[in-house]
C-alpha cells in the first residue's frame, strides 16, 4: 500500500514572505498502514474520491488545526488521511508565518 500526498500551500491573508524561502517541504512522513487497518464498516460507501485534508503549517514545520475538508465516504481512511497529514514534518521556515494548506491523500492498494 503506498500513500502519495498531493497538496497546495499559501500564505496566510496579510503575510508579506519570500515565496521560495518559504515554501513548506516535507521532512518526514509518516509510513503507509497496514492493508488489514483500513475497512469499510457496515452501511459505509465510497464517494469516489480520496479525502481532502486542510491544515495548517507553522514556522516550526509542525501541522496544527488538521480537519477532513472532503470525506472518502470511508471512516477507516479518512481517519487515516488526517494521522497521515498530523503526523508529516515540514521544514523549518523562520519568519514565514502560518501557511495555510490543504492535500488529497491518494491510497493505492498494492
């Protein structure tokens, strides 16, 4: 199973940065699941698209204020796409600011 992020950044309303020097990077990112941990429970349906996490990036490079902007349709998955994205380190920014930012988190069954 590999998961692949895909995503867009900006900064935050009344942030004047450099847009090169502070464009996030991933540092690190949490590994793929175990193929058993992601199920669909009864009466779940698939809406056909991967989920859509929205966050937020700190000067630190830590994720803050992670939210499920669009839903698979499957809990196991969308809970698994918001971990995946809390748990991913970007690099360190100083006086960058907040970054706002958002990624689909594509799941491909191996």
């Amino acid at each position: 199973m590999v998961s692949t992020l895909v995503g867009q950044t900006k900064p935050l309303p009344d942030q004047k940065s450099d847009v090169k020097r502070c464009a996030p990077k991933i540092v690190n990112q949490a590994p793929s699941p175990k193929e058993q941990s992601l199920r669909t429970r009864t009466g779940e349906k698939s809406t056909g698209f991967s989920p859509i996490v929205a966050f937020q990036i700190l000067e630190s490079g830590e994720v803050v204020h992670a939210y499920v902007k669009r839903s698979s349709g499957i809990a196991d998955i969308d809970a698994y796409a918001l971990k995946l994205i809390q748990r991913t380190k970007f690099n360190r920014r100083s006086g960058c600011g907040i970054i706002e930012s958002e990624s689909s988190v594509d799941i491909d069954f191996i």
